[in-house]
C-alpha cells in the first residue's frame, strides 16, 4: 500500500499574485464598463441622452 504525503497549503510566486491581482483589476474594469453601457442604454430608451 502505498502512502501519500498530504499537500500542503501552496504559497503563490510573487508572478501567481501578481497574475492574480491584474485579472481581478481587468474583471473589475469589466464589470464597471458593463454597469456604464448598462445605464447609458436606459437613458437612451428613456431619451435622455442628447442628440448629437
């Protein structure tokens, strides 16, 4: 029988977190540009935007 050694908690490379932190920052970016085309569309139906 064999016997595995239990994995421990892996610590990230500072490339991991660095990796880590731009996707979080592209997501957040995303997420607001999303809530901004969001709330300009409902302006445009509700015609408030001006016209150009």
């Amino acid at each position: 029988m064999l016997f595995r050694k239990r994995r421990t908690k892996h610590t990230p490379s500072l490339r991991e977190t660095r990796a880590r932190m731009r996707t979080d920052k592209a997501e957040t970016d995303l997420l607001a540009t999303e809530a901004r085309i969001h709330a300009e569309a409902a302006m445009i139906r509700r015609g408030l935007r001006s016209r150009r």
